[in-house]
C-alpha cells in the first residue's frame, strides 16, 4: 500500500502585486516503509508541500492521501498518524527540555513514560539537559529534541521538513543513523533536504525544482541514467578556468563544485588531452575524469529545463 498519494497538486500564493507558484501540478507515491527524500534547493516548494501533507496548508488544485485519508476530508485522523517536524524547529523557546516533549505528548493525550522506547536512542542525549530551555540548545540538540516531540505519539508516518539544515556535520550524520532506525521499525519517512549529499542516505528521492518534480528514482538509478561525461578541472585561476571551460567548443555545462569545476561533455566527443591542450595557459592544471553526482545529474536537469 502506498503511504502517502500526492496527485496533482498546485499551490500559488498571491499578493496584490505577484503571484508565485510555489507547487506545479505535483504527483508522487510513497510506499509503506519507505525513507523518500525530497531534494531541492530553496524556493523549489518543499516546504508548501509538507504543509499541505500535515494538513495545515490546503492546495488550490489536487489531492493527496496518507493511509488513504484525504488531507482536506480526513484531516483529524490524519494529524494522529503524522508526525511532523517544520522546517524551522517547532519547538517552545522558553519551555525547558522536557516540557516542550510533556507538551507534544499531552496534546496527543499520552505520557512520555508510555512511549519511551520508541524515542529512548535519542532522547537519552539530550536527557542530562532536560531542565535547559530549548531556546538554549545546540542545533543539533534541538533538532533531537524536535525529532522526540515528533515522534511522542508514535506516529506511523514522519514527514521532516529540513531536518539537517543548519546542523553540524556530525549531528547530521547521527540525525540519518536515527533516521534509518526509526525506518527499521517500520516508520514510513519522507524527509526534504538540500544538501545533495543526503540524496544517497534515501530508499528513493524526488528531485525538485521551481515546484516541479524534475526525477523520481533510486539514488543509484539517477546517476546511472546520466548519460555524458564529466571532468573536474582545477588550476591556479579557477575564474579564468571557468570562463575558459564555458567557452570550450565541446562544453555543455560547466559550473563551479567545491575546490573544483565540473565540465560536462557529450558522451564520448571528449579528447582529455586536446581539452589540456586547449587549457594550456593555465599553471597547476589538474584535469580528472568523474563519475557523476547527484548533483551534477540535478544541474544537468536544470540546464535541460532552461
Ligand atoms: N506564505 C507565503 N506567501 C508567499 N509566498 C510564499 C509563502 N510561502 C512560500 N512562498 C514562496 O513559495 C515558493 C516555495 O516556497 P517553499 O517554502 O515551499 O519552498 P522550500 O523548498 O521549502 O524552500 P525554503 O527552504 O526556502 O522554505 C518560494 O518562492 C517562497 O518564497
């Protein structure tokens, strides 16, 4: 059975002077037990579509079930099986640790006592601050403790909306260790994120942009399906490279990634030494043949819908 059904769905939002178009007739399916991410940058309409599965944002057009409960007509029995993290944490600045989980468990008429277990890996780290109020926490605290608030009353499905987003890499990296325990026990997880390097971390991912879903697939499959080739170029004068790779007669696309420049080139035109011929007056030259990232399958996208 699918866990959650989005069909159709567009959103706008309007001013008196624009309006914006935040969802774009929008369907995906997400399987029972699944850990689906939703990948896109800011502005791409992730955050109005959680809304819109949480039941606190309605779509102009479309609909969408969770268990089969349409959010618009069944939005009670829905809010008892979610468990929803906001983009920015939801949480009580000035209640204390423990009070803002006594007050997600009171809502949903349970104890913390009673659910323990379920949320006992990650609570217990934040359990020695639990007088601290939540104003005062890292964000890696935080968001554990968002996280616990989320799941006190044991909700079959999660739908985290950027739950790593300004979080250290280390708690990132234990939030997705959580993540994929939580998965075990049988939790279906949608979760949206930035940051491309999460994209592997996900069962499958949708990639999304300018509210349009762009790709639906495994990780591995998205790059797979990717069919050019890509160098990482770095030398002395990375601007002066990058000028000189967009304007290569062969380039496709060539844009800046981390300490280097990625150039994508049509599968098989590329001679690597005439491309280091051609970027003879750089100094300290390195030119590498890549596998491609998530990424760069998401750039290649991008550059094609242009
Ligand atoms: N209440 C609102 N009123 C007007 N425009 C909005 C509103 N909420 C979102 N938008 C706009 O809709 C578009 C999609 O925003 P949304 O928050 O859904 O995207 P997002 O992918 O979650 O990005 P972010 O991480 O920046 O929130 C953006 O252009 C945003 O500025």
């Amino acid at each position: 059975m699918n866990a959650i059904e989005i069909i159709n769905i567009s959103k706008t939002y309007k001013s008196k002077t624009k309006t914006i178009t935040a969802l774009n007739n929008i369907s995906l399916e997400i399987k029972e037990g699944e850990l689906f991410g939703l990948i896109g940058p800011d502005g791409a309409g992730k955050s109005s579509l959680f809304r819109i599965l949480a039941t606190v944002l309605l779509p102009d057009v479309g609909s969408a079930k969770i268990l089969n409960y349409d959010v618009i007509k069944n939005f009670k029995n829905i809010r008892k099986l979610i468990g929803y993290m906001p983009g920015r944490f939801s949480l009580y600045q000035d209640l204390s640790v423990e009070e803002n989980l006594k007050f997600f468990a009171t809502i949903f008429e349970t104890t913390i006592e009673e659910n323990y277990d379920l949320i006992s890996d990650i609570y217990k780290q934040i359990e020695p601050f639990k007088n601290r109020r939540a104003g005062k926490l890292s964000g890696g605290m935080k968001q554990k403790l968002a996280l616990s608030c989320a799941l006190i009353h044991k909700p079959k499905i999660l739908l985290l909306d950027e739950p790593t987003t300004g979080v250290d890499p280390v708690s990132r990296k234990e939030f997705w260790e959580i993540l994929k325990k939580l998965k075990s026990q049988g939790i279906t997880i949608l979760v949206s994120t930035p940051y491309m390097d999460e994209a592997n971390l996900c069962d499958r991912i949708a990639l999304i942009q300018n509210g349009k879903i762009l790709d639906v697939d495994l990780p591995e499959n998205i790059v797979n399906k990717f069919d050019k080739d890509i160098f990482s170029v770095a030398s002395d004068n990375m601007f002066l490279l990058l000028n000189d790779l967009r304007n290569y007669s062969h380039t496709l696309s060539c844009f800046a990634f981390g300490d280097s420049h990625h150039l994508v080139i049509e599968r098989n035109k590329a001679d690597e030494n005439l491309l280091i011929q051609y970027l003879s007056r750089h100094k300290n030259l390195s030119v590498k043949k890549i596998e491609p990232t998530i990424e760069d399958c998401f750039m290649q996208m991008l550059q094609s819908e242009n």
